[in-house]
C-alpha cells in the first residue's frame, strides 16, 4: 500500500493504546513502512503493554502523556509529518455526568492537537470523530462535533502553511472497548441477561479492522477542511442481542433498562443539511470545504439523493451473524 501522505513517515497516533488507535498503529506499521511511529496516551498500564508488544520495534515510540497538556503534546509532535487523532472521552454516560472533563479532553485537547500541527508544520491531521457529532444530544456529540469544526477551521486559520486539517466520522465499532459486545460478554460469564436499553434502538455499525481501513483512505485522500462519514450498515440493537444469542447457542435472557441520558434511539451520520452539500465516494461521504467540491466531483464524487444517506433497510439476522463471525464471535 503507497499512499505518500503517510508512507515513510513519521506518525503521531494521540489515543493510540485504544482500541480504535491500536489497530491504527498496527496497521501503519504493517502496511506504510513508517520512519518512526509514536503513540501518544495518558494510559500508563496501556503504553507499558505497548511497550511490550512493540520492545524489538526500533521505529515505535511511546509517549506518556494527556492532549489536555500543550506543552506536551507540542513536543510530542515535533518532527511529526501525519498524525491521527483518536484520543478522546468517548462513553456518553460518563461525559454526561462529567461534561467539564469533556471539554478539556474533546475539545481542548482538540485545540492543542491542532495548534501543535501547526507549529510543528505537520503534513496531515486527521481527527476521529463519530455519528454523535450529527446533530448531538449529548455533551459527548456537541463536544466531538466542536472537535470537528475546529479542525476544519483549522485550513482557515493556517495561512500559507502546509497542513492538511480532516475528521473522519464513523458509528458504533464493534468489539471496541466499552462497546456493547464487551458488556455483553461480561453478562454472559456472569450469568446475567443481557442488558438492552431499548428494543427499538438503531445504530450504525462497523468493524476495528475497517474503520481503521478508511481512516487511512481519508488521510489519503483528504484537500483540508473536509469531513469523511464511513458508510457503514445499521441495525437494530435488539437483533443483535438475540443473534449472539443463536450463535452462542444459549437460550440468553435479553432486559430492556431503557435509554441512558443523553442517549437517542436512532443516530444520524450526517444531517438533513449536510445531507444537501455531501458527495458520495465508493466507500464514504464527503463533507468537502466549498473551494475543494469541484475536485470531488470531477474525481467520481455523486450528489447525495434527496433522502439523505440513510440505509433503505437494516441488517438482517443472517448479515449480523455473518458480522459477528467475521469479528471472531462462535
């Protein structure tokens, strides 16, 4: 793979002993022939395993440290040319109850990240958001969805420098930490019923392994100033729930606790109005800045039909099933 923002580089991955920055920093490592990799967290037990995993690694990095702390992460970042942003506080509940913490992390952090971009004169930036950001209910979505506009202002603010500034927007991972798989296979040891908040719950879905794949398409293709949503299927929470259940081939007991605060039953991945000025490329939507849109058209970019980006129909049992055997679930 040769994408030349990011092959034979020298990477920053904030958040990156998480699940999603993990599988990032595997990745490049696997398939961008790195100068250097450096992984940038404030879990010290995660970074101490990194360690270990990576320790006849020459080329990877560990940096202890929080995106709240500027000085930090502008030396974190010097010599970097890409860097991907996943560090974030990312459960809803707990942003809801703690909303001051969310914007020192999601949003200032956020500013730190990019000012640093900017002095280190970094090449790329790629910030990882989610579907929460659309239209937000929650501190957490109005916390990424700022991240999101700071990041695209960002190709405003830079003047003649060279960084690229994108988000990349994408919904519920599958397996990831704090996920409901997780949840629910901690519920199963325990003998308890699997916790359901609401059966006519929808989510987008997708896999560690393709999320991390089209945030590297993004960094490859990004102008500035653009958002990338990832197509992804969506499904009913309650099918998921009972399709674990046939795989695992235990008659599992499903309880309905209702939604938590903050929490919506269905999430959009772009509104009503994005939905009118996003394009459609093979695996994703664009949010282009307006002086790069005819670039994208005139590269196979599609207008968005007049219904918006919705999926015509949800995932079926079968499709979940083939989904979760995919991830490694029997």
């Amino acid at each position: 793979m040769n994408h030349p923002k990011i092959t034979n580089k020298n990477i920053l991955v904030s958040g990156g002993t998480g699940s999603i920055g993990s599988i990032l920093v595997q990745k490049i490592i696997r398939g961008f022939q790195p100068k250097q990799v450096r992984i940038l967290d404030n879990n010290e037990a995660g970074l101490f395993q990194a360690i270990r995993q990576y320790k006849n690694n020459e080329i990877v990095r560990c940096f202890l440290g929080d995106v709240r702390d500027k000085d930090r992460v502008n030396w974190a970042m010097k010599g970097a040319d890409a860097v991907f942003h996943a560090a974030a506080l990312k459960h809803v509940e707990l942003n809801e109850y703690s909303p001051f913490e969310s914007v020192k992390t999601n949003v200032l952090g956020t500013q730190n990240m990019l000012e640093a971009a900017l002095l280190n004169n970094v090449e790329t930036f790629i910030n990882i958001s989610t579907d929460k950001a659309a239209n937000p209910t929650s501190t957490m979505g109005a916390s990424k969805l700022l991240a999101e506009r700071l990041t695209s202002g960002a190709n405003n603010f830079k003047g003649n420098a060279r960084t690229v500034f994108a988000s990349v927007r994408f919904g519920n991972v599958l397996n990831s930490s704090g996920s409901v798989l997780p949840i629910w296979q901690e519920e199963i040891q325990q003998g308890k019923a699997l916790t359901v908040t609401d059966k006519n719950m929808i989510r987008y879905f997708m896999t560690i392994e393709d999320a991390v794949s089209l945030i590297c398409k993004a960094a490859a293709t990004a102008k500035g100033g653009e958002v990338f949503i990832l197509k992804m299927p969506a499904l009913k929470i309650i099918d998921l729930a009972e399709t674990l259940s046939e795989i695992l081939a235990k008659p599992l007991k499903i309880k309905t606790v209702g939604k938590r605060q903050g929490e919506k039953l269905f999430e959009k991945i772009v509104t009503r109005t994005e939905a009118s000025l996003a394009l459609e490329l093979a695996e994703m939507y664009v949010l282009p800045a307006a002086e790069n849109r005819d670039w994208y058209r005139q590269n196979g970019g599609k207008g968005v039909p007049e219904e918006g980006v919705e999926p015509k129909k949800l995932m079926t049992k079968a499709e979940i099933k083939q989904l979760l055997i995919r991830i490694g679930i029997k």
